[in-house]
C-alpha cells in the first residue's frame, strides 16, 4: 500500500505536536472545569463520535478523557452485537451505558453503526436501516427532554488521507490489532459509506439533537476544533471550587518495609 504524496495526505502544513500540545493542555483544564460543573449540578453528557475507519475517532475521546477522572469518565466501544442482543430492541444495548448524574461517557461508534457499517456491508436489511433512521430522532429527543447533554460529532477524512494511515496501520505492529477483515471490504466501499452518511446525517440532524461535522485529515487541528466546539457549547460551567491543603509532615519521610519475604522486583536498566 503505498502513501499518497500530494492533496490533503500531504503533512507539510500539519500542526507540529509542540504547538498542538500547548494547546491542549489549555483546553484540557477547560475540560476539568466541564467535569466539576457536572458533578456539582448533577448534569449528565454523551459524546458520541463517529466516522470512517481511521478518522481518529480514538485519538479524539483519548484527548477528551486523558485527564478526567476515570470514576466518572468512560467510554463505551461495543463489539458487533451477540445472538441475544440481536433479538433485542436495536437500542437496547446502548441504553444500560448511558450516564447517571454528573458522569461523561464518550461513544467510540454508537448507535450510529446501524446507518453505516451495517447497512453498507450488509449486515441489516433496508427495512432496518430505514426503521433506524426514523427511531434515532425519537430515541435522541428522549434523550435530551430528560436532561442529557448530547453532542454527536462526525470526523471527515479524505481517501487519500485514510490510505496513509491505512498504511501505518500495517506497517505498525503497534497499530495492527485496529486492521480487520472488515476493513479491507470497506476500504473499496469509500463511495458507498459516502452516500450511507449523507442519508444518515439528513435523517437525523435535528435543532435539538444536531451533527457537527469536524475535518480530521490533519488529526491534531481536528481535535482540537471539536475540543472547542464542545466547550464552548456546554452551558455557563464555572462552580466553586475546594481546596484541599496538604500540611507538612510533622515527621521525616518514611521508606516503605516489608514485614514479608516478599520485595520489589528490580528496577529495570
């Protein structure tokens, strides 16, 4: 698989990690500010990001969440339905992972792999998707009329773009587990997945319940955007704030013992 030389696969205009960085440790303490309002107001919030394979869907909910407290951040990546979840109300599997008060949860695909990876590879029927298209705004309007913060995002990514990650992917062996069969079929279905979001996004943009729509061929600018895009739609977030206060030590610092024969394992060279 070779990498695209010219177009938007091109990395000469992408944001160096020194200035992407700065930037986000800027916005991330923002984001610290969003978690304490939720947990002082009991507010809850769902991100749902989604797009096409190797979009960077990851890497965005990692820039989110890296410095939030895990008890009351998470993120859901459900695998391809069981034979029971198949019985089920397709939205059933979703609804036990929705947040109680004052949590975040991030959706790495959501709901959405019914109009997407589902309908363009086959696995639900048209009268499915089409019954899908038609319960999302319903069950999304549920959603909000209780309370919930929900933000859907969409990261767009050139063919061009996807085939130089695509490339990384097998190159990497760090990166290998992200390939699978599945998308080897969908990478010469670029046009058809097109067609699928299109249907999708005018079937399901709402006022309430709206898509935004994020570029993600320089991945660092992307997240970034949505990064702020989301703060700066979160209502008025500021709240008092504790401080704790560390005295010193009335005593010199300890050395941890073993009363056991057990010991730490040397440290490595």
């Amino acid at each position: 698989m070779k990498k695209p030389k010219n177009g938007k696969g091109d990395k000469s205009d992408k944001l160096g990690k020194d200035a992407y960085y700065e930037q986000l440790a800027a916005l991330q303490l923002e984001l610290n500010d969003v978690a304490r309002w939720l947990q002082h107001t009991g507010k809850r919030l769902v991100v749902v990001i989604e797009g096409r394979d190797t979009a960077g869907k990851g890497g965005v909910i990692s820039a989110l969440s890296d410095t939030l407290n895990p008890r009351q951040c998470r993120t859901v990546a459900l695998a391809k339905p069981g034979e029971r979840e198949k019985t089920q109300w397709y939205f059933q599997r979703y609804v036990p992972h929705l947040p109680a008060a004052g949590e975040i949860v991030f959706f790495d695909r959501s709901w959405y792999n019914r109009a997407g990876v589902e309908r363009v590879m086959g696995f639900c029927t048209e009268a499915e998707t089409e019954a899908f298209l038609q319960q999302a705004p319903v069950f999304e309007r549920m959603l909000v009329d209780d309370g919930i913060l929900l933000f859907k995002y969409w990261l767009t990514v050139d063919q061009a773009q996807q085939e130089e990650r695509f490339a990384e992917r097998v190159a990497d062996p760090l990166k290998r587990w992200k390939l699978s069969p599945i998308d080897v079929q969908a990478r010469a279905k670029y046009a058809e997945y097109g067609k699928a979001r299109d249907a999708m996004l005018k079937a399901t943009h709402h006022k309430k319940t709206p898509w935004v729509l994020v570029d993600f061929n320089d991945q660092r600018r992307g997240r970034l955007t949505l990064i702020r895009h989301l703060l700066d739609h979160i209502p008025e977030r500021e709240v008092p704030q504790t401080v704790v206060k560390f005295p010193p030590l009335d005593h010199k610092p300890l050395r941890e013992k073993f009363g056991t024969p057990l010991k730490p394992i040397a440290a490595a060279d």
